[in-house]
C-alpha cells in the first residue's frame, strides 16, 4: 500500500482536536467491501467498523458503526435509540443527508452530528478502525479519543 499524503476532512477534524490517529490507505487495491478493505489492510475484522446511516418512523436518523463482517439487526437499533422500527436510508439520500458517499462514510464530520450507536464489540479493542470520510481511506482511534469529537453510546447491535 501506498503511504497516505492526502489528508481528509475527518484527519482535519481530529488534527484540529489533537486526537491522535493511525491512518491507511487501499486506494489503489480496488476493494470495496468492508471485509476486503480489512483483508487488504491486513486488520482483524472484528476491530474494523462500518458507518450505516438509518431513517425512524419518527423521520429521526441516526448513525450505527457495526464491525464489517456484521449484520445489523434493525430491531436491537430501534431499541438502542428508543424507536418502532428502523430502516436503511437509501443510498441516493446518503451524501444530501451526511456529505458522504456510499462507501466512504465516518461518523466524524457529518453535515449534522446524528444520534450515533456503536456495537458493543468496539469496547473489546484498545482501537477501532472506520472510514475517513473518502473511499481508500480508514483512520483508527481509541473509544476514548472518539468521544472527544462524536457522542456516541455503545449497544450490542448485530444480528447473532
């Protein structure tokens, strides 16, 4: 892989906020799925995260970080935020709604900070590992330095 020069939005985030970060890049491997990205950058699939943005009866949004090779099960993150039932957004609706791409979604730097629930799993590693903000890129940080920059609650959310 190659070294990363380019700096996005999110590592302009965390900079501004002395949070530190490892980055990676995969630009050039030409992976799209979360597993892959994890094969590629030779990381535990458990430690590396996915942004999933979803829609409430209610019209509420809320952001869900889920390790890669996981389903989440929308009933457990409609009780996570205390709601009926919970849908995907529709991908068309994604960069209108956060800034980001399908494929390229962080939960740091959204256009509006969302209610954000991440799994359980993510308090068994000193670090998770999710999007920078642009496809190619992840950045990894602790829990700890994460809360300094997004609110965030912790729920078991994946389908068993």
């Amino acid at each position: 892989m190659k070294k990363n020069t380019e700096k996005t939005n999110v590592m302009r985030i965390l900079d501004q906020k002395k949070i530190p970060y490892k980055t990676y890049c995969y630009i050039d491997s030409g992976v799209i799925s979360g597993i892959d990205v994890a094969i590629v950058l030779n990381q535990d699939p458990h430690q590396v995260f996915k942004t999933l943005v979803t829609i409430a009866n209610s019209n509420n949004n809320y952001v869900f970080l889920l390790p890669v090779h996981r389903e989440l099960d929308l009933k457990k993150a409609a009780k996570a935020v205390g709601e009926k039932s919970i849908s995907m957004i529709k991908s068309k609706d994604l960069l209108p709604l956060t800034g980001y791409i399908h494929g390229g979604c962080s939960p740091i730097g959204m256009k509006k900070q969302f209610r954000t629930v991440i799994d359980a799993s993510a308090a068994d590693y000193d670090t998770i590992i999710f999007s920078a903000g642009k496809i190619g890129y992840q950045v990894e940080t602790s829990l700890n330095e994460l809360k300094k920059v997004v609110r965030f609650e912790l729920y078991d959310l994946t389908v068993n």
